[in-house]
C-alpha cells in the first residue's frame, strides 16, 4: 500500500504506521509544502483523558470554549478554522501511540479521531444544508512501534473498528 495524498478529502482518516517511516515522512513534507499543516500530539502526554484533551486543545489551538470531552473533541476536530488554520488541510502525527496501548480509552480516541475527520471533509450538515466552512483534509497518523500490531488491532475490535493491514500500515475504517 502506498501511503495516501493527506490533501486528499477521502479515507483513510486514520492511517497506523511504524516510527519514523520515510514514506509519511515524504507525504507530510509535501503536505507542508503545498500550503497545508501538520501538527504533533504526544501519546506520552496523554496518560489520562484530561491530559488527552489538554493534549490536542493545545497543539490544534481549540477555542477557549472547548469543553474537555469526547463529544467537544469530535466538534473541534470539525471546526480547525482559526487564524492558525486558514481552511488548509492538516495532517496530526500521534507519536508514541504505544504508551496507550493498554489504556482504556485508546478505541475511543481513535473513534474520534475517524468521526472527527469524517465531519471535517463534509460539504452539508445532518440536515443536508450547505456548511458555513469550506471542507478541509483532516487526517491522523498513528505512530506505533511494529510489535504492538496485534494488541492494536485487537483494542479496535473493542469498538467494532475495522483495521485492515496494509502491511507496514493500518487503515482505521
């Protein structure tokens, strides 16, 4: 599998790569280079649901009104159009993905993160009005180290998340 074009408004949302892979590498470098944003979050800093969102309210710059929950992430994720962002596409690095492993939100989080990346490329709203926002690129990559494969796809299943190994990557649908 090649790694997808992250200016692209199509899946894969969540894509699952080894450290340091060359090919996010290229992809990422030439997401920055043709205008658009890439961000990191570490899963270090991310030991508890609080410090999850602190985790991305500082580093995607969420408004001050963010409300440090599952649901206020999935909207921010939706809504990335402050002066920071200027309706770019973005990609967000998830380093250290392997600290999360075996935490117990880790399938809510990347539940999150696909619906949130889903909503952020829409067009219309549930009811089939014109959004107020241009739709944007938004997609994560999760850096895992190869041996934690397995226990990955196995926490996802926990969520009915479906992993397809593409090997050295995973695709979240």
């Amino acid at each position: 599998m090649s790694v997808p074009d992250f200016s692209q408004r199509v899946a894969p949302w969540v894509l699952v790569a080894p450290r340091r892979s060359f090919e996010i590498a290229s992809r990422l470098a030439a997401l920055s280079d043709a205008g658009g944003i890439v961000r990191r979050v570490d899963g270090e800093r991310m030991r508890s649901e609080r410090d999850l969102f602190r985790e991305f309210a500082v580093n995607l710059k969420f408004p001050s009104y963010f409300g440090y929950n599952w649901d206020a992430l999935i909207d921010c994720f939706d809504n990335l159009h402050g002066d920071w962002h200027g309706d770019r596409d973005i990609a967000v690095v998830v380093e250290n993905v392997d600290a999360l492993i075996n935490i117990e939100y880790l399938p809510l989080l990347v539940s999150a993160l696909y619906q949130g990346s889903v909503k952020a490329a829409e067009e219309v709203d549930l009811d089939g009005d014109l959004l107020d926002r241009d739709p944007v690129a938004l997609h994560f990559v999760l850096e895992l180290q190869p041996e934690l494969r397995r226990n990955f796809i196995s926490r996802m299943a926990e969520r009915n998340r479906a992993i397809v190994p593409e090997d050295p990557y995973m695709l979240v649908e």
